[in-house]
C-alpha cells in the first residue's frame, strides 16, 4: 500500500454536512491535505494514514495523484460508534452507510 494514502474524516459548520475524503498519492504529507481543507472552511475531525485504518466497508482507491476522493457524505456530524473486528471493539466513524476504524492501535 503507498505510504501516501491519506484518509481525512471532516465537517462543514456553514452547510451542517460531514464527509470521508481519500488521497491517495496526491500529497507527499498529512498536513497538506488537512490544510488543503482548512483553508477552504473545513473542519477536520480526523486524519490518518492508511497504515492505521481497519476498513469496515470501504474500498481503498487507486494510487491518483491528480484526484481527492469523497468517500461519503451525511447531514450533519459524523457519528462516533463503537465497532467490534475479530473480536476487539474500537471507536469507528460513521458517515451515511460508510464506516472505518482510524486507528487500529486504539481498542475500546
């Protein structure tokens, strides 16, 4: 998996609309992406890497170094739920019908 894959989960304030964007390729830092962001009014909520995520349902996407991918998006804020993979529970993320753990070293 390229070490470039980044995962951003953020919201909107001014329009009440969360989401999960992928980057895969097109930024060589975390923080690029996440600033990326910022500046244009958005909040993150969290980042990672791909290295620390479990998938719950989603696909990762194709190395594109041209492209940011919206995962999902929802009204409102994304929803916090606990989530148990091969028999640990964590804190997953839910945005609309998609779902991931951000940090696999983190168990409830």
């Amino acid at each position: 998996m390229n070490n470039k894959y980044f995962r951003i989960t953020g919201y909107c304030p001014e329009n009440d609309f969360c989401f999960i964007m992928d980057a895969n390729g097109m930024f060589d830092e975390l923080w690029q992406f996440s600033s990326m962001l910022v500046k244009k009014g958005l909040k993150v909520l969290e980042i990672t890497s791909m290295e620390k995520i479990i998938d719950v349902n989603i696909t990762p996407i194709e190395e594109d170094k041209n492209h940011i991918v919206l995962r999902a998006n929802a009204d409102s804020k994304p929803e916090y739920i606990n989530q148990t993979v091969d028999g640990i529970t964590y804190k997953a993320i839910k945005v609309g019908t998609k779902l991931y753990i951000p940090d696999k070293e983190k168990q409830l």
